[in-house]
C-alpha cells in the first residue's frame, strides 16, 4: 500500500495530519493493504498532535464545511466502526470481507448518508501536504514514546463499570483487530510495580506502561523496546480492594503478532499507584484478563475477570463448560465478574466462540 494511500487512511481515522504522519511511520515496513491497514489500526497515539490550523484556502468554504461536517460525523464513532466507514467508503473493503480481512465489524454505519465516497473526498480535500517523511516522524514517534494522550478530534464517551461508574477518556483506538496466530508465554507478573504520578502522567497511564511492559516480557523483549495503543480505558470495582483504572493495551511483537494486554493502577496513599498486569493474549474482538488486587490495609485479596469488547451477554465458564455467571456488557462493550476462587477459565460468546481467560 503506498504511503499516500495510508496517509490519507490515517487522516480520516483520526483527522490530523501530524498525528497521520507518525502512525504510517510506525507502519512503514507494512505495505500489503490488509497488513498495513491492519497495523495502523494497532498503533499508538503518537505524543505530539498539533493544533488544527486554518481553514485550508484551496478549497471553497462550501467544500470546507463538508469536509468539517464528514470529521464530526467520524470523530462521534468508536475506532472500529469509524474504520469500518472509512475502508468502505474508499472502496478498500467490501462490509462481508471486513471481519476476516480486518477484524471489524460487518455493520457498517450510515453516518455520511447516500454518498460516503463523495464526504470522505471532500474532508481528503482539506489535508495538508505531509511535512515529514518516515523517518522525521518515527525519529517525533520515539521522542515521546512513552507518552499516552487521545488524539486530536476524537470523542470523549463514558465508560462505567461494577458499581462506582465513573467518568474516564474513551480510548481512541479500537479492540477490534484481527487474531494473532500465536500465544505469547512469558513472566509478565514480573513487571508489577509502585509508581507515583508524574507530571503528564495518570494511573491510565502507569497502567498502560504496565501492560507494554508485560506484552514484552511476554515475547523476551527488553522493558521500553515496544510501544501500544490503549484500545479500552475504564473503571471498574474490586469490592475489597476499591475502585482501579484499567487499560486494554494493543501490542505488535517484534515477529508480527498482535497482542492484548491488560493491566490496573490501584490508588494507594500518598499519590502512589500499585500497577500490575492482569495478562497478555493474542488480540482479538473480545479479551478476558484476570486482575488480582488486595487491600492495602488487611491484605485480603480479591481476583476480578474484566471482560471487553461485547456486544451481547455472554457466559463466564469453567474449564469443564460449567457457567459461573452472565456477562451483561455496558456501553463500552465491557463488564466484570468476581473470581477469587480461580475458577474461570473461558468467555462463551452467543454465538459459542470460546474466548480463554488469560492471567499474569
């Protein structure tokens, strides 16, 4: 796939050149259309996003406020229905070859009315030429690396979970990617540390170090040698141990492999955050990650499977087929269930697709 073509991908996706410019950096090397799309949907949030210049004197105002009208409509959609749009609408995908192709979802919604090519062509019709080639922005990219903030034009939703529903930045990337062909094993429990919040920092961002972190020590990489994509941020109640900020973290190993990885910051005094990770899985639609927690006072500890990515109730399983509980989904596609026992071992899906419980 050319570079033009991603660029102009990337723009739709998340309607800033700058922020285009870094995440086809990323993807450079991945230049078949399925594996490029593929793994621009999987990077991160780039560290820099520039401000929105002026109004583009190339185009007429009418042009302008079609173009603004398509980046408004976009920007209301999660990742990968927006995706599912855009790839659509430039003719990149048929709806029935997005889910095998790309891992999205066949319904696509109709939010450019009868004319999705003629919206796209007219918000493509403001983007500025690129000011950077690959390797400017990559050398941007790992400049601040370690840094997490939502890209510029993308919607703020609510996520709640459990019984503290709380208000958190969605995610500005999407669960819904393609499973990888191979399990990653690793010591991930290893990476569980204290930290404190620094400047620009969050406990979604300690979090989110955390789960890149594990995803690492999952394949054998050195801890700061991968970067991920939060895919999902939320809330959710331990009961014992209180509420913790969790973060599903998309991952590409150094081989290819596509992976989820989930990890928690749980408030403890003084500004401190124990950060830990709940598992590394192949990435698919749907994840399930057992996070232990425990009171920082008694020390009772509590286990929690956090499920995302749902669209419809499903069943928490032994490894016997025997159900534990529902899983009712909020708006954000996620729900929790209790699991001090350690008896879960699956996510029955409607449609009967198994989905493994990972742990750290």
């Amino acid at each position: 796939m050319e570079r033009t073509e991603l660029l102009e991908l990337a723009f739709l996706l998340w309607g800033d050149e700058t922020e285009a410019e870094a995440r086809v950096a990323a993807v450079r090397r991945h230049r078949g259309t399925d594996t490029a799309v593929r793994a621009l949907l999987a990077t991160r949030t780039p560290s820099i996003v520039a401000a929105a210049g002026a109004d583009p004197w190339w185009v007429s105002p009418e042009v302008v406020a079609r173009g603004r009208r398509t980046a408004e409509a976009l920007a209301g959609l999660p990742l990968a229905p927006r995706a599912a749009v855009v790839l659509t609408g430039l003719g990149l995908a048929e709806r029935d070859e997005l889910p095998a192709r790309f891992g999205l979802p066949a319904a696509v919604p109709a939010v450019l009315g009868s004319d999705p090519a003629g919206a796209l062509a007219d918000r493509l019709a403001a983007r500025r030429p690129p000011a950077r080639d690959d390797d400017e922005a990559a050398a941007d990219a790992r400049a601040g690396r370690r840094r997490w903030l939502r890209g510029a034009g993308v919607a703020t939703a609510v996520v709640a979970l459990g019984a503290t529903a709380a208000l958190l930045p969605r995610s500005t990337s999407s669960p819904d990617a393609a499973p990888a062909t191979t399990t990653p094993v690793g010591p991930t429990a290893a990476v569980a540390r204290l930290a404190s919040v620094g400047p620009g920092d969050t406990p979604v961002t300690l979090a989110a170090e955390v789960a890149v972190d594990a995803a690492a020590a999952s394949a054998g990489v050195p801890a700061g040698e991968l970067t991920g994509s939060i895919v999902w941020s939320g809330r959710f109640d331990t009961g014992v141990a209180g509420v913790v900020d969790a973060v599903v973290v998309a991952v590409v190993l150094p081989d290819g492999t596509e992976v989820a990885s989930t990890a928690f910051a749980q408030g403890r005094e003084n500004q401190t955050f124990l950060v830990a990770p709940c598992g590394v899985q192949p990435r698919t639609v749907v994840t399930a990650a057992r996070c232990s927690t425990a009171d920082p006072g008694t020390g009772t500890a509590t286990t929690t499977v956090l499920v995302t990515g749902l669209t419809a109730p499903a069943t928490l399983v032994t490894a016997d087929a025997i159900p534990l509980a529902t899983l009712t989904p909020d708006a954000s596609g996620a729900t929790t269930a209790r699991d001090d026992a350690a008896a879960a071992s699956a996510v029955q899906l409607a449609d009967d697709t198994v989905v493994p419980v990972t742990s750290p």
